[in-house]
C-alpha cells in the first residue's frame, strides 16, 4: 500500500476541535429567507437525531485518533485514501496507532472503520469501504484476531428468585439492583439498555428509551439502529418478584422522577446520584448475584465466574409472567 505524503503547500486537515459532528448542511446564513432558516434549524436538529449522544462522541473520539495517527504519519486525513485507512487499521489491529502499543480490538477497530466512512460522508467526500485496500486488510484483521464468541449463562426464572434473595432489600442499593434485574430478565433487555431508560421521553441526551407504567404493566420503549421498538412488561404472579412494584419501589424512596432510572448510591447508601449508572454494572450485579446465589453450583468457580454477564438476562426467559 502507499499514500501520497502531505507537502507543505497542502495542510494536514485538523480533527474537529469541538464534541460535534460535521453537518451534511450549510451554516445558517443571513441572506437566507426566514422561513428557510427555520427549515434549515430543523434539518440539523434530525441530523442530531439520527445518532445517539454516544454514537457521536464515539465517532467525534475515533475521527481524532484517525486525524492524530496521519499526521504522525505525515499523511493526509482527506480526501479519502482507501490506501492511508488500510495502514491504519493495519496499525490499530498491531498496536502501533498509539504511544502505549496497546493493540485494538476486532470490534474496536470495525467501530474506528464505521466512524471514518460516517465523518467522510458528512464532508462530501464519501469513503469506499469496499476498496480492497480496506476490506481485504479487515477479512485479514477478523480472520486473525477475532475470538470466538463467549456463549454466557441463561438464568432461568428460579434463578432469578435465588437471585433476588441476595440482596439486601432494606437498602437503596438492593432496591435498585432488584429492579434491574427483575426488568431486565421480563424485558429481556441488554445492559445498555437497561441503564439507558429515562423516567419518561427526551428527558436526557444520552437516554436510550423510556418507561410508561400502566395499570396492568408497563411499556419499554427503546431506541434502537433501525428505529424506536416497543416492550410490553406485564405484572409478576407476586409482588415480590414483580417487575413493576420493585421499579416503583426504587423510583420512590430514591426520590427520582425525572432523567435516569438507573443511578449511583453513593456514600453509605443513602444519597442517590443524578448520573446514570455505567452498563458495566449490570453485568457485575449478574455475575455477583449468580455467584452468589449458587446458580451453576456444579460448575467449578473459575468457570462460574466467566459463565455470567448482563447477556444472562437477555438470554433467559424473556417473560416476568413466567416468574
């Protein structure tokens, strides 16, 4: 592969220097009639809406690490070099894309390659990601780095009972980790989604969906890559092991009602935090409550350990009437 090295009559081009991502649309002009203006207003606000806050600051992060590993490189970021981008990947996959040598990860780098061709073709200058430059270095990439996926643990509706009952239901922290995993399991739901709910719609930036409560169950909804979809959570067979109750439970004596469902208790336990709770949370609650609660006892513990993530939840019985 080869690239064409920047002169010094040609410029590098900067990464952005703010969290924002380049708009298919012209800036907003004076000339422009009023009621285009408005039009206009609007048509960025879509294009806003076309990502999440997390896709964006994802993709404005791995535009910058590309734009810094050209100049280093004294290559040029535009306009599209099939040729530079294979180097990349090439040095990303080896660990050479950074001072630390830490090599990325098949799925890192497939999110890097996805954030180039987005950031290009909201320049006008689309990348062509078929280019044998980049696809035939990518099969490479997967074929000699990808691990094989982990198969995680289904837990089952008896294991979501022993599961509850290792935590403390007389603190905050307990309260909401059983609402987790009790929505979670009825939801079926990942853990990003699950920390990503809001109390109700457009509350947050970086909210993934919202919770509407009924006097029968419950309806998730959730933005997804292809759209909005709809979950219909119903009432558990006991208040126990119900769903619903124990979300109301948590939402109540944490005194939340707008924003985030899910939050940090901090201190001792009983200041509950405005932000979100990270995803990877959940997958420690499953781990430590399965563990906890003897799921798999017949399986060595070093084995135990790896069987659970937040995954279980998703992969068990996707229905709290069945609890």
């Amino acid at each position: 592969m080869s690239s064409r090295p920047a002169t010094a009559s040609e410029p590098l081009a900067a990464a952005p220097s703010d969290a924002s991502l380049p708009s298919p649309l012209p800036p907003s002009q004076t000339g422009l009639p009023a009621h285009l203006e408005r039009l206009a207003d609007r048509a960025r606000d879509y294009v806003e809406a076309a990502s999440s806050a997390n896709t964006r600051r994802a993709y404005t992060s791995d535009w910058k690490h590309f734009s810094a590993w050209c100049r280093r490189q004294g290559l040029e970021v535009l306009p599209p070099s099939p040729q530079t981008v294979g180097l990349y990947i090439t040095a990303c996959a080896s660990g050479a894309a950074t001072a630390d040598r830490q090599a990325n990860s098949v799925s890192t780098i497939e999110r890097r390659l996805s954030a180039l061709a987005w950031n290009y073709a909201q320049r006008g200058t689309p990348l062509d990601r078929t280019d044998r430059h980049i696809a035939t270095v990518l099969a490479g990439i997967r074929n000699t780095h990808a691990a094989p996926p982990r198969q995680k643990e289904a837990v089952l509706p008896e294991d979501v009972i022993a599961m509850l009952e290792t935590l403390n239901r007389g603190t905050l922290r307990g309260l909401r980790d059983r609402a987790m995993l009790l929505l979670g399991f009825a939801g079926g739901l990942r853990r990003s989604e699950i920390v990503g709910l809001d109390c109700g719609r457009d509350q947050t930036e970086d909210g993934r969906g919202w919770i509407e409560i009924f006097d029968k169950g419950m309806i998730v909804t959730l933005r997804g890559k292809t759209g909005w979809r709809e979950i219909e959570i119903g009432r558990g067979s006991s208040d126990a092991t119900c769903p619903i109750i124990a979300l109301q439970t948590w939402l109540k004596l944490a005194r939340i009602g707008h924003g985030p469902l899910f939050r940090r208790v901090r201190g001792e336990g009983k200041d509950v935090g405005p932000d979100r709770l990270a995803d990877q949370q959940v997958a420690r609650l499953v781990k430590r409550a399965a563990l906890a609660a003897g799921v798999r006892a017949d399986l060595p513990e070093g084995e135990r350990e790896e069987k659970f993530a937040g995954h279980s939840l998703r992969a068990g019985l996707a229905s709290s009437a069945e609890v």
